[in-house]
C-alpha cells in the first residue's frame, strides 16, 4: 500500500488568507496523484483548543502533523514539501481531530 501524506488546513469562516490558501492546495493537490494526500480542514471555531493554538497563525498548514505555513502559502514550496512528504517513509501519522502539536517556527523564506 502507498504511503498516503496528510494536508491539514487550519482555518475559519469569513477569512480572505484561508481563502487563498485553500485555492492554492486545491490547485496543487490538482497536479498530484489522488491518492498520495489526504486533505482535511479544521476550522478554530470548532475547537476551543484548536483556537488557542492556532487563532493568531490561521491560516495554517501542516503536513503530515508538520507546520509547513501560516498566514501565507507558496505553491512551489507547497508541492516541493508534498513531493518530499511522498518520498519519505510511510509512517507519517495522520491528523485527528484532536489538536495536533505546534511545530518549531517556520523558516521565513
């Protein structure tokens, strides 16, 4: 069985940068095979300790459990980081519903 990578978008209602950020995982999840990345979408409204991490970073993505980004999300380094998640082992932990574990700080090239 391939190994499946986790896209999680960490968003709310009403906000222009989730948007933004959905249209550009909905393209490059486009351009990827089906069935390598599972995509779910976690609104902070939904969850009081989703909102207490994450209320100032939305929106926010991670993979594979990982931050990958917050407040702004490049394609190109979006699909490097899916096709890196392809490649490694398949152990990655998918996300649950409950809240996943913030990431050390994101490189902010």
């Amino acid at each position: 069985m391939d190994a499946v990578t986790t896209l999680t978008l960490i968003s709310k209602p009403d906000c222009h940068l989730c948007d933004v950020a959905r249209e550009i995982i909905d393209v490059v999840i486009s351009e990827l095979p089906e069935s390598d990345v599972e995509v779910a979408e976690l609104s902070i409204l939904d969850d009081p300790a989703l909102y207490a991490t994450w209320w100032e970073k939305i929106p926010a993505v991670l993979i594979d459990d990982r931050l990958h980004a917050h407040w702004r999300l490049d394609a190109a380094r979006l699909r490097a980081a899916l096709d890196a998640a392809a490649s490694r082992a398949p152990d990655a932990i998918s996300v649950s519903e409950s809240t996943p574990a913030p990431a050390p700080e994101e490189d902010p090239a």
